[in-house]
C-alpha cells in the first residue's frame, strides 16, 4: 500500500519512519527543501542507505498522493490549514485515497463535509508531540457519521501494523 504523508516536519519524519518500517511504500512531501533534506538525513540514519527507497522524498502534493490509498496530513492542528490541506488532497488523490488527520481542535465531521469524500476522512484524536511518541500504543480515530467500511478497514490495518491499536468513534 502505498502512504502519502503530508509535511516532513518532526511529526511527517517519525510516521514516515514508521510506515517504512511497518513496510509501506511511503512518499513524503513537504514545500520546504529544508525539511524534506532533514527528512532524507534522519531517514537514512534511522534506516540506513539500503532502506531508504521505501522512502520517496517529493516536494508536490500532486506527486504524493497520485496513487495513494492513505493519505496523512501533518500540517498545524488550525482550522484554515486543515481546510486548506483537506481541499487539496480531495482535489489530486484518486477516489480511493482515505484522507487522515491528527487533530484535536478541528471537527473531523465537519472538515469531511467540505469535500467529496466524507465516508473517508478520519481524525486521529491526538497532537503532534502525543503521535510521535515512540511509546504510543492506542489511537482513538474519530470519523463522521457516515464512513465506509473500507475506510475503517484501511485505517485499522495501518495503524495495527505499526503496533498501534485504533478505537473507532463518531465525531459528535
């Protein structure tokens, strides 16, 4: 599968980490070269040279999502940067793509309501620093009232296969 992950900041680094690891296919994408170059050095030094192809580095988010099936935003938790992220992602990704975003402060329900896919947008109800714990053993998925089963589905294994149990619930 195939894991778009938005951002390669410290939080899009360590689940671009993971994901490799857990052995997706992962393209992180970030608009500063900045951080996709300390994103490439502490991939390598986490994974080593022979690993890192597991690993793409692109600078559109176009190019990370055209094939995607899982797509994570990790830009701030603020309503106008989620809002902005989840138009764009709803607009380049292919139909299949699930859309996920940490939040806290942002109503998944209410972000999925503003694109054409709803039944597959997911929040992960944690913060930046909280999803990049090494020790982090359980995430409670938030999804809007109406979600797919195949989004379920998606999300559950991605998260499982990085040792992290999930527990579903609607956003109220």
């Amino acid at each position: 599968m195939q894991v778009a992950i938005i951002g390669a900041g410290p939080l899009g680094r360590r689940l671009a980490l993971a994901a490799a690891r857990a052995g997706y296919d992962v393209l992180l994408e970030d608009v500063m070269p900045s951080n996709l170059h300390h994103a490439q050095e502490y991939l390598r030094q986490e994974l080593g040279p022979a690993a890192l192809p597991c690993v793409r580095f692109v600078s559109t988010i176009e190019e990370a999502v055209r094939e995607a099936e899982l797509a994570i935003d990790c830009v701030p938790d603020e309503l106008e940067s989620k809002l902005e992220i989840f138009s764009l992602l709803d607009r380049m990704a292919p139909p299949k793509t699930v859309l996920v975003s940490p939040m806290k402060n942002t109503s998944i329900a209410d972000l999925a309501s503003c694109t054409y896919r709803a039944e597959k947008c997911v929040a992960v109800v944690a913060d930046a620093k909280e999803l990049a714990e090494a020790s982090l053993r359980e995430v409670l998925v938030r999804t809007p009232a109406l979600i797919a089963d195949e989004t379920v589905r998606v999300v559950n294994d991605f998260w499982c296969k990085l040792g992290i149990s999930v527990r579903f619930e609607h956003d109220s």
